[in-house]
C-alpha cells in the first residue's frame, strides 16, 4: 500500500485528494490523509451566503480559457451551475486624478485589437495612441531585438508601449491579478503568451489581430466563469467526495525528515504532537511554511521558493434597493487604481460585483468588493474591520460621491495575509532547479500557486497531473 499525505487544505490539497480517492475507489493500493492547519478547507476560495447576497470572499472565478476548474466542475456534478461573466456590458475602468476612464473596448491586457479602438478614447494622450500605432509599425524591429533571456514587466511593456501605456494599464492591470511590482514581474511567467507573441511576430498588435483573424465569426468565448452559488461551491462539491476520516483539520505541520525508505510527517494536534509515516508527501502549503518544512531537508531547495509575496484585504458592501437607488455605478466590471508608492491604505481594485455575473444579488441591489493589496494591505492586516471599511469607503465615497452607510450586517472584511506568490525575473529557471532539487529528496511534489500559475485553473491542473504521473 502506497501511504500519501497532502499537507494544505487549499484548493491544490482539494483537488490531490479528490485524483487520489478517485484513484483508490478504482481499485489503488492508496491510503491517503490530509493535514490542514486551519479549521477550515478551501484556503482563499470561500463563499459567504447571506440574504441572498453570493458574496466571494477569495477569487470570484476563473479564465474561462483556461478549462481545468471547469472540467473539474462538470465531473463535480456542478455543470448546471455553471455561469458566465456578463460580456456584453463589461468595461473596466481605470482611477486616473480621482476620476474612472474606461479602457477602450478590445483590448487584450494592455493590447488593442485595433487602433481605432482607442480614438476618442480620454484615458490615453495622444503621445499614447502614437505610441501604439509605431508599436504595430516596428514588427520587424521587435522581432528581431526580441530578448531570449528573461525580463520584468515594465521592461517588457515599455519596450513596446512607452511609459504611459505602463503606468495606466500595464501596471494596474497586473497588480490586479498578482499583486506585485512589474517591475520586479517575471514576463516569461506572468505574460508567456505575449512574449510568444513577440518572438513570432514581434508587434503584439499584430499577433492579437492575427489570431483575430483565424477565428473569424467564430463567438468569443466569455472572459470569466464562475458558479452560481459562489466558488465556494466547487470546495463543497470536492468535500463532498472525500471521506472524512481522512481530512484532519486544525492540525498544522511541523516537521518533516527521511526516517529509512518513508517520511516521517510530525504535526500538531491539539496540545499535543502527532506522527505518520508515508512513501509520498504532497506539499500544498503556503510558501512560509513550505521553506520551513524543506530547509531541513535541502537547504538550496528551501531558498528557491519564492520569498515575497502580496497580501490582500477585502473589503465588500451590499446595498439593498432602496440604498442602492439612491446613488449610480457605471456599467461594467470594476476599476483598477495606477500603484503609487507614496499613497498609504490606497485601493488596489474594486469590482462592481452585481454587474459581473449574473444572479449574485437579489434585484435591485449593488455590491462592491475593495480590494487593499501589498503595502496597503500590510497596513490594514492588523487593524480592524471597522478601520478597513472606514478606509475603503472613504476612497469609494471620492470617486462616486455621497454613498448611503452599508448595513453592517452586510458588509464582510477578509484577510488574505502573504497569499499571493511573487514571480520575480528568472522564475522559470528557478522554479526548474526547484523541480530537481526536490525531486532527488524523493516522494515530494510541490504544489500550490507559487510555482506555475497562480489561479484556481492553474492549482487544479498541477495537482491532478501529478497525482496522475504517479498513480
């Protein structure tokens, strides 16, 4: 009988233990135990359910391109439950001196798919459009300056778009979804598919009108995909398949050695320590616990994890109809905020999150999540809910005025302390001599977002493939 422990109750630790009770109901030698520090499973992925409010406490979907999470549904049983973001009145706008300026429309990250997209439009100066339109007319001088080696972000998106593409789109928009400075960003991790884009055709411009071009009439598939009741559907549905003798909750990790051909797995619980012996040990913890666990181990593995990352704080407001009337939004998704190294507790993002998918609220009402993300969010971490929706609603109030007082019931405040991985320049190399390293201790997989992707797709992918290559 081959013995498995999954360390991390996460989605990565979910979706493990969901391939390998799939793989021992099929008749595999297994036994399985996952080890959760927490009292709770899911990790960030969590749905609060209130009032008929779909509140998403963590990420609120998916890209729908990437088909991991959706192919896990399906065979979850949650086909039905499927939705799709609300395309036809998405817009995204940008914070710039106090005021939203919609991002033109066809636009990929910070890439138009024409150029007339972006006349008339008031986010950009001209020098900016300018800027774009010599983008698609130097193909040829991209292409063949193109760099092998790895570069940050900025320096990729300065390269091709100038500063103030950067500052207004470049950088906001992957703040948004990593948290970090671009220009520490690895391109190679963060924007494969634009440094393809460059290699092969050099304009980005380019290559998004030619793939436009290939897919002719064919629809656009949506943007986003998420659950009705929430994404905290999909952890219920996984807990739903596991037996719960194996789930071992509040019971953290704290240590791990080779004891003859096995893995000793000592963990706490309750006052007092326990141990297990296993052939295969699944580390899905966050990055901190991760070093510590392998610096015993191998100390150059232990260094290779990524050593920052970005911590979030949300916050989220619903007003019911007679509140939400008395006050508009405008269409669309959300807005990003520019980073400003010298503002203090500043916005990272919000999302008008009654517009995004449909049937997260009851009729007639709005709801906005802030989100406080890296400095901002180490300020707000230790203080109080009250401080953090003082902060939030501030910031809220200057950009669409007087807004009525939320229902304190309504209103939820979430901590997402260092949870999101940084993958800094050179990432690629050292997450592949982190392959190595771990892979000649024997029995150790790695997983979770600070290795290959940091959405739920992503973690659902790696963890099933390696339960797979093994079993």
């Amino acid at each position: 009988m081959k013995r498995v422990a999954i360390v991390g109750g996460g989605i990565a630790g979910l979706a493990a233990a969901y391939e390998l009770e799939k793989q021992r109901l099929a008749g595999a030698d297994l036994d399985w135990q996952l080890y959760e520090a927490s009292e709770r499973l899911g990790g960030t992925v969590s749905t609060t359910r209130i009032e008929g409010f779909v509140l998403e406490d963590g990420p609120d979907g998916w890209v729908t391109e990437k088909p991991w999470a959706r192919d896990l549904a399906v065979e979850l049983g949650l086909k039905d439950e499927l939705i799709s973001s609300n395309d036809a009145t998405r817009k995204t706008y940008i914070l710039i001196d106090g005021k939203l300026e919609a991002m033109p429309g066809g636009m990929r990250m910070m890439v138009p798919e024409s150029l007339e997209s972006l006349e008339g439009c008031a986010l950009f100066t001209e020098a900016a459009r300018a800027a774009y339109a010599a983008e698609l007319a130097r193909a040829d001088e991209l292409k063949a300056s193109a760099p092998t080696e790895d570069e940050s972000v900025s320096s990729f998106v300065r390269r091709h778009f100038g500063e103030e593409v950067l500052e207004k789109i470049g950088a906001p928009l992957l703040s948004g979804v990593f948290g970090g400075d671009v220009a520490k960003l690895s391109v190679q991790a963060v924007m494969a598919g634009f440094v393809t884009m460059e290699r092969e055709q050099g304009s980005l411009i380019a290559a998004v009108q030619a793939k436009l071009k290939a897919r002719g009439n064919k629809p656009h598939p949506p943007i986003f995909t998420s659950l009705r009741r929430g994404m905290g559907s999909l952890v219920e549905a996984i807990v739903a398949k596991l037996p719960a003798e194996r789930i071992h909750l509040s019971q953290p990790a704290m240590s791990l050695k080779r004891e003859g051909k096995l893995w000793c797995l000592k963990t706490m619980k309750g006052t007092g320590k326990a141990k297990r012996h296993f052939q295969r040990v699944l580390l899905a913890t966050p990055i901190d616990a991760t070093k510590v666990l392998l610096e015993s181990l191998s100390a150059e593995a232990a260094a290779l994890v990524p050593n920052d990352a970005s911590s979030a704080v949300l916050a989220t407001f619903c007003w019911k109809p007679e509140a939400a009337s008395q006050f508009l939004v405008p269409t669309g998704f959300g807005f990003l905020v520019p980073p400003d190294a010298s503002a203090t507790e500043s916005l990272l993002a919000a999302t008008f999150a009654d517009q995004k998918f449909p049937g997260r609220v009851p009729e007639g009402c709005k709801v906005i999540r802030a989100f406080f993300g890296g400095a901002s969010a180490a300020a707000l971490m230790e203080q109080s809910d009250e401080a953090v929706t003082a902060a939030a609603l501030k910031q809220l109030r200057a950009i669409f005025g007087e807004l009525p007082q939320p229902e304190a019931s309504l209103t939820t405040v979430r901590r997402w302390p260092r949870s999101l991985p940084q993958y800094a320049v050179g990432h690629l190399e050292r997450m592949a001599k982190l392959e190595t390293l771990v892979g000649e201790l024997g029995g150790i997989k790695l997983l979770g977002n600070a290795y290959r992707g940091v959405g739920v797709p992503d973690l659902v992918r790696d963890s099933r493939a390696a339960v797979r290559a093994e079993y």
